[in-house]
C-alpha cells in the first residue's frame, strides 16, 4: 500500500508555499492539514490565494498553533528555517526547506554569498539537494530536503549535459537569466498591485547572484560562471541563456547526442529542436503552471560557440514543483504525481 502523508506548510501566503498548497491539493497522497502565515493567521486561504476558492477550507494558523505532521514543507525567509531547525524537526520526521539554508554543501561558501555565518553548518550534509535529474539516486528515501533555487535550476539543467560530455574550450561561462517579478524577490503589495503591472523592469544582480554558488556546486568540472539577473515584465517565468565555448570539431550534432544522453528519460525536460515555425526556441509563457524545462541550443560554427536556452515557471519546476517531484522520488510513488499539468497555448 501506498504511504499517505499529512502535510503542514510554513509559510503558506508567500509565493513558494501558496504554489506547494495549489499543487499539494491535487495530489493523490497529500493531504495538508495546516498552514501557516503570521499575518493572516485566522484568514482563509483564498483571501491570499483566490485560485484555490472551493480547492480548499483550509485557513491559516500561527507558527504556535503548528502541530505534528509526517511532513513539513518549509517557505521562510532565508535563515528561518536553520535556526528554528530543532523545533521543526521535533514536529515532523521529514522536511523540505524551499529557502536557501539547506542548499549549499560548504559553509564558507554560503556566508561568501549570503554575508554571514551559516546558524547550523552541522546540518548542510543531512539534506539532499532537490534536483532529481542530477541526485535521483540520493533523493530516494530522503527524509531532508533542500529545494534548488529557480535561477539555479534553469541554468544547471540548461549547461549540465555539455559539460558533463564535452570541455568548453575557454574557462568562462556566461548566463543571463530573463526572471520574473515573482522570481525577483517581489510579493504583491496591500494595494494588489505587482511590480510587473507598473512597467518595473531592471536588472537586479549585474554581478554576485547567489544562485551562482549554487550553479557551481552542481555542475560537473570547475568553470567561472558569469551570471547575470534581469527582472522583465512577467509574474512567473525564467528564460536563461548561456554561452558556451566549446573546442574545435565539437558539432551541433554531438552536442543534440549529449543532451539525448543526459535527458532521454527524464519526464519534466523537454528538447526544444524544432527548425521551422515560430516556436523553434523555449518560451517561459507556454510554461506557466508546469514542472517542465524546456532547453534547446545552436551552434555558432564559426566560433565554437554553443548557446542554450532553458525556460520553466520559477514558482513550479524552479521551486515548488521541484520539491514535490524530489518528494516523490523520495517516498518512491510515481515522479509525475501531481506535476502532469502541459501549460496553456495560446
């Protein structure tokens, strides 16, 4: 017989938990018995969320109110989560943090990137870092789990089966990554308004994203990465585009055999190799509500450079999706299980 789990989440009126909420509900082996938002505490969720009307009647309840659960999904500000780690820990035998806390595997890399001492460095090694495509073998039967940042995400499935399979011919790496608002740090304010509506667009991290700490932990090899953030006028959605030097003789047709390599069984990435039509490159728009990257590239002959291209929803497969298929993964159900959403198109 299949395990059910009772699911509490911390956090749930942010964007990361009210995401895990709408996916969480659809899932045969859920069931979410509370969530949590100090400041809505006593609310019903649709106040917050008003997608999930008649989804659920559920309503918030303060982090004192919490009580014990088999699983506890965890959307807190950075550092929340390490230093509330104890008492999370006593209330349920499994967690999955979405923050940054849990992520990185060094300490000194983390207070680099994050600007001060981790609160808990002895814990870094008791999470499994949720990307199933590169830590499938290490996610089943976990019990902790770090959920990969977004940024993160996109640019390590877009630059993984390249450098897994070839050796880029100069050391440099650049990416630059479309983001969102929802990506971008931005909530709603009180007014409803998002900053995307209001023709916000801007580049928030020129140079020291801290997704870049995360890029070069997964990747296969030691490259310098050169990432670079800009925030455009969407609510969801993260479209990176890397730039890849590869050596002479690597073809278009050897770089098509890596990715078929690295990818030919995964459910949630998909090849984008179409050569004629109007969608002959990932869209971050067909992708809204999904847990799939869609990731294509093309070679520049003359130079031996390679771009890739990756899309997915930040909110879904770069945060609360991921951690749901790692979820999965982890308690051995079936990995598309309530992620089989293909987005809209038109």
């Amino acid at each position: 017989m299949l395990e059910r789990l009772t699911v509490a989440i911390v956090g749930a009126s942010g964007y990361a938990g009210g995401e895990f909420l709408r996916l969480a509900l659809g899932h045969p082996f859920l069931e979410v018995t509370q969530v949590t938002s100090e400041r809505y505490a006593g609310q019903p969720v649709a106040l917050v969320h008003p997608n999930l009307r008649q989804a659920t009647r559920l309503k918030f309840c303060s982090l004192a109110e919490l009580h014990e659960a088999d699983l506890l999904v965890l959307a807190l500000p950075h550092q929340e989560s390490a230093q509330r780690f104890d008492a999370f820990a006593a209330l349920a035998p499994r967690l999955i943090d979405l923050s940054a806390d849990f992520r990185l595997k060094d300490p000194a890399v983390y207070q680099k990137y994050y600007g001060e001492a981790h609160p808990r460095p002895e814990l870094l090694s008791n999470f499994v870092y949720g990307n199933p495509e590169l830590h499938r073998e290490e996610l089943k039967g976990a019990t902790y789990i770090a959920g990969a940042g977004c940024l993160a995400t996109a640019t390590i499935l877009a630059l993984y089966p390249l450098l897994k399979y070839a050796v880029p011919a100069r050391g440099d790496i650049i990416v630059e990554g479309k983001i969102g608002s929802s990506a971008a740090g931005s909530q709603p304010s009180e007014s409803g308004h998002h900053p995307e509506r209001m023709g916000v667009v801007r580049t928030y991290a020129p140079t020291g994203h801290r997704h870049t700490a995360e890029i070069q932990q997964e990747l296969p090899g030691r490259f310098t990465i050169h990432l670079t953030a800009t925030a455009i006028e969407r609510v969801r959605g993260i479209l990176v585009t890397a730039h890849v030097f590869l050596p002479d003789g690597f073809s278009e047709r050897d770089g098509l055999g890596a990715y078929r390599e690295a990818y030919a069984d995964e459910p949630f990435i998909r090849l984008v190799t179409a050569k004629r039509g109007i969608h002959r490159v990932p869209d971050p728009k067909i992708l809204d509500g999904t847990n799939y990257c869609d990731i294509g590239f093309e070679m520049d002959n003359d130079t031996g450079r390679v771009v890739v291209m990756s899309a997915l929803d930040n909110l879904v497969k770069g945060t609360a999706g991921h951690a749901l298929q790692s979820l999965n993964v982890a308690m051995g159900w079936d990995e598309m299980l309530g992620l089989g959403f293909t987005g809209l198109h038109p």
